[in-house]
C-alpha cells in the first residue's frame, strides 16, 4: 500500500473503517504553530457522521488526541500524531456477506489485490472513514497556511444535478456554513435537500459537485514537470474513496472554446501582474499564476443503497444479491466538502514548504 502523501509536510494515514482507530502521522510540520487540540476538533465536527438528514446515522463522536508533536500548546517540529477511536461499529453484515463484493465498492479489488486478507469490515482501508485522518491533518496545514494568507473556500455546487448559481466569495463564506449540504445558495441547498431525502426514501443514493476555491495562493507553486500544482492535487484528491473526476478553471469546457475566448489576458493591478479573467483557475503549465486556484471535484452516488443488487460469491462464483450493508451516507457530497477542503490545504502545505514560502520555524 502506500499510504503517505507529500514530500516536506508529509501526512501518512492510518486505520482500518471498523478497526481501533484511525488518524495521521504528519511529518514535516514547522515549529511554533499555536495549535490545540480544539482547533482540529472543530473541522471534525464538520465531517463527523449522524449530523444532519443528508447524512449516515452512525454516530461517532470523533474526539481528536494528539499523541506527539505539540507541547505546551504549539509544534515542536516532530512528527504529529493525530487519532480519533471507532466506537460505534456494526460488522454483522459485513461477516455474513464476506464473500460477496458490493457493486461500486472496493471488496472485489482489494479481495484480489490483498489475497482475502485486507480488512472487508465497513470497506476497511477503503472506506470514507479513513478520511477523517485527512480532515485533522488538513486542520494544521489550514493554520499553516493562513499564517502566509492563504484561505480556501469550498462549497457544494451541485447534488442529484441540481445545480446551484454562481456565488461570489463573500456569499461562500457567509452561506456554505449555514446549511446541512454546504452550498452557498440558501433556496437550491433546501432542493438539494429534498432530493436528498427521496433518494433516501427510495432507497437510493445521489452524487454531485464540490467546488474548492484557493485565496491568496502566490505566484510560482508547483514542480513541473510532474509534480504539477494539478497534478498534485489531482493525486491528492483520488486517494478520498468517492472521487471520480477533477477539472480545474474552465475545465472540460475549455475543450469547447477558441484560443480567443480561453486565453486569460494578462493586467498589471496594484503593481502585481493579474489576468482579467481566470479560465485557466489560477495555474499555468502547472505552476500556480496568482490568480485564485479553482478546482472542481465530482463525486459519485453512495454505493451502499436499500436496493437489491447483484453480485456473486467469490468462493464458488454463483450468483447473490445484496441489500445494504450497515449504515450508510444517502449522499456523501455534504461531508466530503470538508475532506475536499483539507486534502487542498495539504496540498498547498507542502508546495509551499517546497517552494520556501513557508519558513520552517512560525515566529
């Protein structure tokens, strides 16, 4: 497996979805950063199941311990290691049903990958569990960040197609917080509700859009030619189990546009250079422009659903059907808001340690 990402601010994941625990090992942090163990607690808050309608009914209540690297209230530049305990664990159906993988889920691969022997227990190491580690690992580098300016907004744009109208910063700051689905329009975020709660009732499931907007972010971050900014984060955000698309500025509809209408035309504004536009999202041959970095992150349907499915059994290949295992997420796009939040944060961490924007000490 390889479970690190990151070259200076190294984050390292661990744990299993029904296994003791799961948590993070960061390795690279700059000392001096204040830090409490309140100041990740509340971005778990943010991601923790049992919340809201749109989510899971499992109900963990995801107290963080900090075990290493942080005395007397601050960094010590040692790795950090960051936990929280699973407590409320169901695995009966994940015994009775070992053998028999559940269409969109990761128990056929890693059933073949792993020989049987990875842990199938709630998806195991595959599970949207284990993105809890990210999220309080994102919560440092987050503090980090805003110690050279840097702010990331992140909003749901679109759940079931339903999409919600363009929002300028100002309203995604004051909005996405506000409501059980993070969308920075108050009006669509009660319709992104509703359908919600009758894919629910149905017994099905919806997927949809998270947008991640990146502040402040200067000039010159990324390592061409493979260690792109994009590509980074592109990485990054594959490893969050429900991804299965990432476009940056204009994305794939740039495929539809001339050279004319694509092109970012460049300005100079308060003495620094800027384009009158941001098609490209703030990279340009993989190197952040200065301009706000723009990502688009699209995320599938649970694929845990109250239906019968069909699979087969591993051990004689005859046919089987499924119905839900456990409990699950009728929507997972409101709580990978927070994931998508913290996977940029680490990302941008680390580019800039590379890039000598952040010091190694914070005075």
């Amino acid at each position: 497996m390889s479970n690190s990402l990151g070259k200076l601010f190294t984050t390292t994941s661990f744990g299993e979805s029904h296994g003791e625990l799961v948590g993070v090992v960061i390795d690279g942090c700059p000392a001096g950063l204040a830090l409490s163990e309140a100041d990740i607690q509340a971005e778990l808050d943010r991601r923790k199941p049992g919340t809201s309608p749109a989510s899971s009914p499992r109900q963990e209540r995801d107290e963080i311990r900090v075990l290493s690297g942080v005395f007397n209230g601050h960094t010590t530049g040692a790795p950090i290691c960051l936990a929280v305990w699973n407590r409320d664990k169901d695995s009966s159906q994940y015994e009775k049903n070992r053998f028999v993988p559940w269409p969109g889920h990761a128990d056929y691969t890693s059933y073949v990958k792993y020989g049987g022997f990875a842990d199938y227990r709630g998806g195991g190491r595959f599970s949207g569990r284990i993105t809890a580690g990210f999220v309080m690992a994102g919560a440092i580098a987050r503090k980090l960040l805003a110690t050279i300016n840097i702010e990331i907004l992140t909003h749901t744009v679109e759940i079931g197609g339903i999409k919600a109208i363009a929002r300028n910063y100002d309203e995604i700051r004051r909005n996405a917080a506000g409501n059980a689905v993070h969308c920075a329009n108050p009006q669509t975020a009660e319709v992104m509700l509703q359908a919600i709660e009758k894919a629910r009732q149905e017994g099905d499931s919806l997927g949809g859009i998270i947008e991640t907007v990146a502040l402040g972010v200067p000039a010159g971050l990324g390592e061409p030619v493979f260690d792109t900014l994009e590509g980074e984060l592109a990485k990054a955000y594959f490893a969050i189990p429900a991804v299965k698309g990432v476009e940056f500025g204009a994305g794939f509809a740039a495929a539809g546009l001339k050279g004319s209408e694509n092109n970012d035309p460049f300005t100079a504004r308060e003495g620094r250079v800027a384009t009158t536009s941001n098609r490209a999202g703030g990279v340009l041959g993989g190197i952040s422009s200065g301009m706000p970095l723009v990502a688009r992150i699209a995320i599938k349907p649970t694929p845990s659903i109250a239906q019968p499915q069909r699979s087969i059994n591993l051990l004689d290949m005859s046919p089987a059907s499924l119905e839900t295992l456990g409990r699950h997420d009728p929507c997972i796009v409101p709580r990978a808001v927070v994931v998508v939040e913290a996977i940029t944060a680490l990302t941008l961490c680390d580019l800039a340690l590379i890039a000598g924007r952040l010091p190694r000490i914070i005075t």
